[in-house]
C-alpha cells in the first residue's frame, strides 16, 4: 500500500514515539486546537494513522491513548499513567514556553543504576532534569535519589552533555520535583526545587522578583551560577 503522509502526520507520530503515551484530548491541544472541528479532524486523522500500522492505541482509557508501534507497555500498564504524567508536566510548560531539547526518561549517566529522571529539557533559558512523584516516597528513598544527583555532579561527565552551550561555562541542570508533599531532603551542591505543578513554579517565581533575582545570583560549584530564567 502506497499512501503519503503530511508535515502533521509525521509531527504526531514522532511526538508519539518521543512520549511514549499520549492521550486524544493533548493531540488537540498540541496540533488541532485552531481548527473548527478539532476533536473530529483529530480522531479521523488517528483512525487513519493507526489503520496504516504507524501508532498503536489502547482503549482501555478514556479518550484513547496512542502508542508508539514498537512500544514495549502493555495495553493495561500503570507505566502508561507515569507517561501521561510526564506529558501534562511536558504540556503546562508550553503553556508558558516550549521546552527545548526535550528528552523523555534521560539517562545522562548511560549506566544502570544512574539518575533517570524523568524529563530533561531547557526551559526559559535553563536546563532542568524533572522527576515526577505520582506516589508518596520515604524520605530515606527521596534523599537516596539525590544523592545519585551529587554522585553525577561529581563526576563531571554532565559537563560534557550535548546540550550544554559551547560559548558559556557547563551549568548542572537544577532538579524539579513534582510532588504533592514536601520532602525533608537537601544537597549542598545542586538546586532542588519542590512544587505540586509547573503552575505552582511559575507563580512562585513570578510573585517574588527578589527570590528569582537571588535564585540567578546565587554561587554554585558546577559553575559560575545556576541559572533559573522563568520570568
């Protein structure tokens, strides 16, 4: 079968393949939302796309949830609610900025037992790696996974990531963690950040011109300064 395929097609398909689940109702948002019929063009256009065998889908949710073909999660998967968890985090920063160098479950250290978060992207002007907690950790649990942070910043091989700015001194991204409770957690060399939402980042940064005016100032030993630019 012969069949072509437009710009938007392979927009959906690769944004598919990037996020690992995404749901029918973020597919309007992020490509059909300025057309008239934007739910009814958006399913047919799904239907098409996975009738030609270039996403899969599970139906097991409400609206549909898309697959990329060759996705190793089953159709009933609780990894697919994390993923959908990383694509609305994904979704309420373009709603300020789009993130740049996007990169879903990174794996800057490229060894087993390293740092995942689960995102990395740059965001106003900053690189951050976001770990996002759907459920309620021990403290011990959450400190444990910053320390594999520092244990990174250590050893220098994030100086050397492909993302970071040829022109200016390497920055180690600052850590966000989404979460809906507040860990007694701490480092003394690299940024932190706890918020429910990148809604609740925003407006904190946003009401306080001082904080983000110190937060930019503010020394650190992976480089001349942590940049936070989210205003």
């Amino acid at each position: 079968m012969s069949f072509r395929l437009s710009q938007r097609d392979k927009d959906i398909i690769a944004f598919i393949n990037q996020f690992r689940a995404v749901d029918r109702d973020s597919l309007v948002d992020l490509f059909f939302k300025q057309l008239k019929s934007p739910i009814n063009v958006c399913n047919s256009v799904m239907v098409r796309l996975y009738r030609l065998g270039l996403i899969e889908r599970t139906q097991q949710y409400s609206p549909t949830v898309y697959l990329p073909v060759d996705a190793k999660i089953k159709k009933n998967s609780q990894k697919i609610l994390h993923f959908l968890s990383i694509l609305d985090t994904y979704k309420q920063m373009c709603t300020y900025s789009t993130p740049k160098q996007v990169i879903v479950e990174d794996k800057p250290s490229g060894r087993k037992g390293g740092i995942e978060p689960d995102l990395f992207c740059i965001f106003k002007g900053s690189p951050f790696w976001i770990e996002i907690q759907r459920n309620q950790y021990a403290e011990q649990k959450m400190q444990a996974k910053i320390n594999l942070y520092e244990e990174f910043f250590f050893s220098d091989e994030w100086r050397s990531l492909h993302w970071q700015p040829e022109e200016r001194a390497p920055i180690f991204p600052s850590v966000i963690l989404i979460t809906p409770v507040r860990y007694a957690i701490n480092s003394d060399h690299i940024r932190i950040i706890q918020v429910a939402s990148i809604h609740e980042l925003m407006e904190k940064y946003k009401s306080s011109p001082k904080q983000t005016k110190e937060a930019r100032s503010r020394p650190s030993a992976s480089s001349s300064s942590i940049r936070i630019h989210l205003t």
